[in-house]
C-alpha cells in the first residue's frame, strides 16, 4: 500500500502519460480554510497561461479502502482536467503585477484564526472577534466550473507596494495600504519624499538633496524628483509654526 506521496507520484506519472504532452501537470500541495493541506495534480497548457487543480486527497482515501485502483484514479483525473481545461478563459498572469487590474476582482472571506494560524502568517488579514478576514482575487474560470479563486498572499502586496510599516515612538506597526492613500490621510505635516517613504517633517533634523535625518539618526533617501517639492513643503511647514495647517 503506497503512501500519500508515492500516491501522488504515481498519478501524476500516469495523468502525464495520458496528456501526451498536450498539458504540463505537477503535484501542489495547498492550504485551504481551517489549515486542512490539500495535494492536487496542477495543470497548464504549452500555449496558456491559465490551469487548474485536481485534488486527488478523496481518491486516496477510496484507494487506501480497496475501492479503486490506482489506474481508474488516474483516468478519472485525466477526464476531469480534459472536461474542464477546455472551458478555462485565459489568465493574463501580467495583470497580477497591476494594481489597478487587480483591485475590482478582490473580495474578502472569514475563516477561524485559531485554526489557520500558520496560514495567516503568510496572507495579509484583518482579526475580527474570533475570526479572520483574508482576500481572494476572483478568476474567471471554466463555464461550468464556477468562480476560480486565487488567494492574495504577503509578496503580492509586496509586489503591489502595499505594505506600510508605520514607525512610532515606541513601537513599529505592520498594514497593509498605499501609501498615497495614507499620503493624502496625514496631511501637510507629513511628505513622501519617496516612493517608499513618508516622513513627518516635525521629525527632520537635518536634509540634503541625497537624504534627510530624521530624529534618532535614522537616515532615508530623498528622490531626485521629490527634493525641490521636500524643500517648499518643510519651509513651509516652519513658517507656519510646524503645524502643518
């Protein structure tokens, strides 16, 4: 009797000598809901961005009781991939690196945070009482498939430019936001003086056309584009008795 990964293996084996090359196939390994890992057969086509998964964790069960062999699984998988490929709209995998692409197909799921507490680890969320609230990007899919569903991990905010790490007094806290919303949230007191900084100007000890020192040392880099617009603003800012108003 074969383990679950030389179960996989051989599936997989089989499902790509059925394809004949028509189709890549792979084992994934993923985290749903409530921290149940799930192993499946991904699928893409030579001349496609988009694919599939076939979870293939049900079948090991039936496999391990006696109910079918390892053969019949692998023809039923290869029926389900053929059935459903047919019908995947193309995913333009460029579209995930734009923000603005991205941002109307996002919407929000809860799941309990005790129970998927490694896999917050890894995806932006919110807490709520006892729950959390993670983030899907909605995908086209198959006609008869349903909604396909990718969920928004850490490095895609990343990418996106979305994490904000805001640095206190005392303490540094991590969200997730743009930073030109949080720009134009804060006011004339602070300025971004580059894409990846926003300072408060009552905090500037010292400035150049290459950096500015901010109390406590902390050094950050000005943009070339950004220093004229930096100078106005912090004069400004003296001028007006360091309110900011």
């Amino acid at each position: 009797m074969m383990n679950m990964e030389e179960f996989a293996k051989a599936i997989l084996v089989a499902v790509r000598e059925k394809s004949d090359g028509t189709f890549g196939a792979w084992i994934t390994t993923v985290t749903k809901n409530n921290d149940v890992k799930l192993t499946g057969i991904s699928t893409v086509s030579p001349d496609s961005s988009s694919g599939l998964s076939v979870y293939i964790d049900d079948y090991y069960k039936a496999y391990r009781q006696g109910k079918i062999g390892v053969d019949s699984i692998a023809e039923e998988i290869y029926r389900q991939i053929t059935k459903h490929r047919g019908g995947l709209k193309e995913i333009n995998t460029a579209d995930f690196l734009q923000w603005d692409m991205i941002k109307h197909h996002i919407y929000a799921k809860l799941v309990n945070a005790d129970w998927n507490e490694e896999e917050l680890g890894t995806v932006p969320h919110r807490h709520f009482l006892d729950l959390a609230v993670v983030y899907y990007i909605k995908v086209d899919g198959a006609e008869n498939a349903g909604m396909l569903s990718m969920k928004i991990r850490n490095q895609y905010l990343e990418m996106w430019g979305h994490k904000v790490i805001l640095h206190l007094e005392d303490q540094e806290v991590e969200y997730y936001a743009r930073l030109r919303d949080m720009e134009e949230a804060l006011g004339k007191a602070f300025f971004r003086i580059h894409k990846g900084y926003v300072i408060g100007l009552s905090h500037v000890e010292s400035y150049s056309r290459a950096e500015v020192v901010l109390a406590g040392g902390h050094r950050l880099p000005v943009s070339k584009y950004k220093y004229g617009e930096f100078v106005k603003a912090y004069l400004r800012f003296l001028q007006q008795g360091g309110t900011g108003k």
